[in-house]
DNA sequence: CTCCCTTTTGGCAGCGCTGCCAACTGCGGA
DNA sequence: TCCGCAGTTGGCAGCGCTGCCAAAAGGGAG
C-alpha cells in the first residue's frame, strides 16, 4: 500500500513526484523523446497513415521507455467518433442481460471499442434519465431492451444523431436497428405446444407485468392462443417483484391452493419454473402426469435437473454479438429476427 | 427508421442537415441563445459556482429549447478528474461478477459515476490488455477480482495514478482497496464444518483452478484442513473448463465411479454444487445421509431446491457496493473484510 | 544535375469544455 | 458622493489528441 489517497501530497517525496510524472505522459512528450512530431506519433499509434520502419520503433521505443498511456478521453473529443457502446439494461440479475452484455462485449473488445453500462431497474423514468446520461459521453451506440420508452427517451435517442439498438424484442417499431425475436411469437408457441400435448386446464405464474413488458407480451399472445382454442386460461398467480425461483415456487404453491385441478402451468421464464418444478418435487407431485411445466429462455439449468425443463431457448449471447456488430460495422437501420427454439424436455 | 447510416449523406436533404445540427449543440450555442457567457452556462448545468436566479432561468430555457446534451468526453478532458469506473472482471457468465456489478453501479449511478467494463474470460495476459485499455479512459478507478495480475498489470496500475480496487480476494497484498473476504477462510471453514458434521471420506468436484485462483486458494485451504485432521480429502476430480452446473453433474458422476465410498462432496461453487445435487437426486443417492453435498456463494438458487444446500453466502453485492462507495468517497488505501456465512442447509 | 512524383514528416488549429482571473454590478456605510 | 465588498459574470488559455495542409525527403527518369 505505498500509494497516496488523491490530493493528498506527501511533502517532497520523490516516490510522489515521480508517480505524478508517470500518471501525466503525453503525446508531446513521447514525440520528443523520440525526436518526431506529435503527429507522427499519434500515426506510428493508431498505424494510420504512412511512416518509416526506423521511425515506428523509435516512436515505439520511447513509448515503452515513458510508459506511454494514450489519452482516449482526448483522442476522442479531436477525432469526429468515439468508440463507446452505452448499454441501458433493466437488470444485472436476470441473466439476459448479462448474457446479452457477454455477447456483445466479446465483439466489441475483439474491435477495441469500450462498453459501458448502466441499470435502470425497469424504470422508464430512470432509463430516460440514465440514456441522457450516456449520451453524454457521445457513444458510437447506445443499446436498449425492448421497444417500449417514454417520449422523451425517444425524441432524444432520434436527436442525439447515434446508432440505437434495440434489444431482444421485435414486436413494434424500431427507432433504428433492432436485434431479437418474437416475444409474441414465443408466447403463441408456448401455447400451441401445450395445447399439441393435450393440456386444457392451464394456468399462469409471472412477476411483474408492468415493468416487465416482454414478459407480459408472451403472456398476452400465450392467452390470445388458448382463447382461440376455446379453453381460456384457468388462473393466474402474478407475483409483484422481479422473478426468482423462490417466487416461482410461491407462485405456484398459491396458485394450486386457488386451482386445483390444473394440467399444465405456463411460467413467466425459467428462474419461475424451476421454482415451480422444486415445489412439485417436495410436494410429491408427479411431473408432468400430473401437472406439466413450461418455461421461457432455456437456462442451462434447467438441462441440468433430473427432468430437462420444456421451455423456449432464446439466443440471448447471440442477440449481444449480433447487435455489437451491426454496430462495428455501422449498419444501416433494420430489425434481425434471431428466433428461438422450442425445446420439449421433460417437464411437459 | 428514418435516420441515414452514419457516413451517408443524403444530398442538399432537409432533415439531415437538421440531424447534423440537433447532434451537435454545443455549450457555446447555449450561451449564445441564453445571451450569457460560455463560463455562465458551464457553472448553472454543473450547480458550482455562483449565479441569479434570472440567469439560471434563461440558460435552462436555453437548454431546454435547443436540447443540449452536455459534452462529458470535453467536460472530462478539461477538468481534471473523470467520473468513469473501469471494472476489469474474469467472466459475465459467472454471477459473482453480475451481483458485483450490480452493486457497484447502484452506487456508482447515484454518485453520477458511470461504469464501464470488459471480461478477461480468466485470462491474466488478457486481464493486462484490457487495464491498459481501460487507462486510456484516465478512470477515476480501475476494479479488478483478486491480486493475481501480471507483472505488467501490477506495474502499469501502480503508475496509473488512478485508484486500484481488488476485489472477492484479501488473501494477499493489496496495491490500494481491497475489499472482499479470505478465500482461504472459507475453504478452511466448509472443511472444519464437514468434519464437525463427522463426514472423513471427503471428494472434491472443482472447476479449472489454475483460471480461477480464488477457487484454488479455497480448495487449498480446505485440504489443509482436512490433512490437519489426519483425514485427507480421498478423491478429486476437476473439470477443465468454467464452472457450471452440467459440469457438477458430470463431476460427481466420474468421481464416484472411481470412488465409492465417500460421505460428501464439496464443490468448487454452488453451481457444482447443484449439479451434484441433481445427479443425486436422478440417481436416488440419498442426500445428506448417503452423500453430503457443500457448496460455494450462497446463491438463492440453493434455497429453493427441495433440501437447502449447505454452503457458504459471500457478500457479492456487498462487495461492489462497498468498492464504489470507498472510490466516490477517495478513501485511504485500505482492505475491508466484508465476512462470509457458512449456511448449514440441509445437504450436508 | 534537374525535374517530378511519391512517401514521410511536422506545424498548428481546433474538438467542447472547465478553471482562473479580471471586470462588473449593486448596495450599504463612511 | 465615494469606497469597499460580496455576489455575478465574461474572456480566454488550455486539457491531449487528431486531421489538415504544407513542407521536406527520397528516387527514378530524362
């Protein structure tokens, strides 16, 4: 622990004097050091334009002598665009936002472009507030989840002359790339599958609908499916906070001490059906004989349990690579429908 | 979608050129507008400094009607001091880090920081790229898990004059912050807890360790114990790659086919964990009475499952909230141990 | 040896903002 | 009436880098 805290001076200590020297080397000073230009230096860095052999490894020499850090604050305000992505994501504790950020950052790091993030908690107001923010730093790009944000986050992401991305939704209109899939579509699938399977006394256990609204999307198309087979969703249990598996299995333990004669229970994604599934496991209640359950995002996890969890794997990392390199590669406005897949596993 | 590609111009059009100029207001146009100086308009927006309320009123009018968005990149390079936090983190997959993340940026976004991050993937050459990456932000801090780092990384960080935070590890020397929790502690209490239970033939199921040196150092210390009790651990099996909880599954699979008779297991994590657990449960191996089953993190995951699991909660959240408020507030250099509980759950 | 063209190089004006300092404005007291 | 002070305000020099342009340095060909 030898360093000092910040603005605090050890009074003529060279250890200090020496530190702040090499916090501050700049441009120029490499530039001398080598017996160049500032230009020339800043080409020989970012190998962009044309110089000598002999000049790159004096440049290159006295860059490693100094321990040269180029300033990128800098470079980015000189230069027209920087090499920022904002990511404005609802959550770090769902895993799709987490996926989606590993995605995307594999791409970006492999580009030398630097992600940057921050959490809105579903909030709408917050996520206005936290985009103006990013825009601030002038980023290549801010990505968003889903489509649905105030006015005035829209007008300023239309103003604000940066790419936007939105996220893992495909159901309405894109401000100008969109990257994702069909959460409606993934709610009518859930459904049919169900129904293909024989289950007619279906019930419903999800978190917050609100705030979540590609969550309350599938579950709008899943009962828009039942209704036009005829056999309208029995009960639901919607739980007011975010999803977990505890809730899952709350959720599902309310429900059945409301309905008891369900066949089938759609949950609101895979953290909730699985909670669902531990309670059917310590209840003693056969699954899927004598209730099925059904997911949404294809957890590893839920391969990992005694019976595969029957659920919808949606391509979360690969929404984040893909968005990351539309972005890389300054692509024109459009919407990518990355799909899903229904997998059957054992638990419906 | 109607913006144009960036790079494209649509000739002598109307709305790019309005495009072009709603991206680039600058404080100097609010100024202007205002009918005050630029230095005017930079003291109302940061509230430092003194001014009327008339003034305040006309410059926020100003704002208001040009939708300025200030310029951070700018405001950055000319003060001193930037507000950005670089995290330099080992994995998103592994929710350690998301729970650490999502700590830190609460904080961090109420103190008007902004976070910023890449993923090593473990890889401590990678790890040193990327903080050099990072500098080049001049970040106000640079967030990194552990002390194992290159000599590179070490030197560059010490140099930076930025401040350092090493984190989940106090089992070493810090370069400034440390905060987190002994790793070693906590192998030494999972092994003193089994052994308190009365388990002596003891397994290890573990992920790649030469990766995860945090995971390593609990497995050494857990031996130590063991061997200190004249019990040594009987059998290991280690996975080559990240941890999982498939991984676990097939862990204790091959384990106990090469050993039979042991009376638990402990994991690299709880995700190892739980795979056991489920190879248990498809297997009817009765749990704890058959095998007894430890983990590692305490998630939430492991209070759901029909058995809790026994294992040990680390203060992941903690651990970000704690390093961002010791950066916003420039604390000392100091290394705060922010504890663990050992959760007796019922697997073991 | 000169000319012309290509490659290499340096100078310097900003990028948009902040921080310093000087100047201005009132206003009460001498 | 003039002075001094506190509260306001504007001007302007950078922050460290990039991009443009002009200048210098080769390198054949004539």
């Amino acid at each position: 622990m030898l360093r000092a805290p910040k603005g605090f001076q050890m009074p003529g200590s060279k250890l200090t004097m020496e530190f702040k020297h090499q916090a501050t080397v700049t441009l120029a000073e490499v530039a001398e050091a080598a017996g160049v230009g500032e230009s020339t230096v800043s080409r020989v860095l970012r190998n962009h334009g044309s110089f000598s052999g002999r000049t790159r490894e004096r440049v290159m020499a006295a860059v490693q002598r100094l321990g040269y850090v180029p300033n990128r604050i800098a470079g980015t305000l000189a230069s027209t665009g920087s090499r920022l992505v904002a990511f404005v994501i609802p959550s770090l504790s769902n895993i799709v936002f987490s996926d989606v950020l590993r995605g995307a950052s594999a791409v970006l790091e492999e580009n030398r472009y630097q992600a940057v993030f921050s959490v809105t908690d579903y909030d709408p107001g917050k996520e206005e507030a936290l985009a103006t923010a990013m825009l601030a730093w002038r980023p290549a790009a801010v990505m968003l989840a889903g489509y649905e944000h105030t006015d005035g986050t829209t007008k300023m992401l239309r103003a604000s002359g940066c790419r936007v991305v939105e996220l893992l939704d495909l159901d309405g209109d894109a401000l100008d790339i969109a990257v994702g899939f069909s959460n409606r579509a993934a709610g009518r699938e859930s459904a049919a599958f169900l129904l293909r399977r024989g289950y007619r006394r279906i019930g419903y256990v999800g978190h917050d609908l609100n705030r979540d609204t590609r969550a309350g999307k599938r579950f709008s198309s899943f009962c828009d499916t039942l209704d036009a087979n005829g056999t309208p969703l029995i009960a639901r249990e919607i739980l007011a906070d975010a999803s977990s598996v505890e809730n899952g299995k709350q959720g599902l333990e309310r429900l059945l001490a409301r309905a008891t004669d369900l066949d089938a229970v759609y949950f609101s994604n895979d953290d909730m059906a699985l909670g669902g599934y531990f309670h059917c496991l310590a209840r003693g209640i056969a699954i899927p004989s004598q209730l099925a359950i059904f997911g949404y995002n294809g957890l590893d996890i839920g391969r990992a349990i005694p019976q595969p969890l029957s659920t919808i794997r949606t391509p979360r990392v690969a929404t984040g690579q893909t968005a990351a390199q539309l972005v890389v590669a300054n692509a024109p406005p459009q919407a990518i429908d990355l799909g899903f897949e229904l997998i059957e596993g054992a638990t419906a």
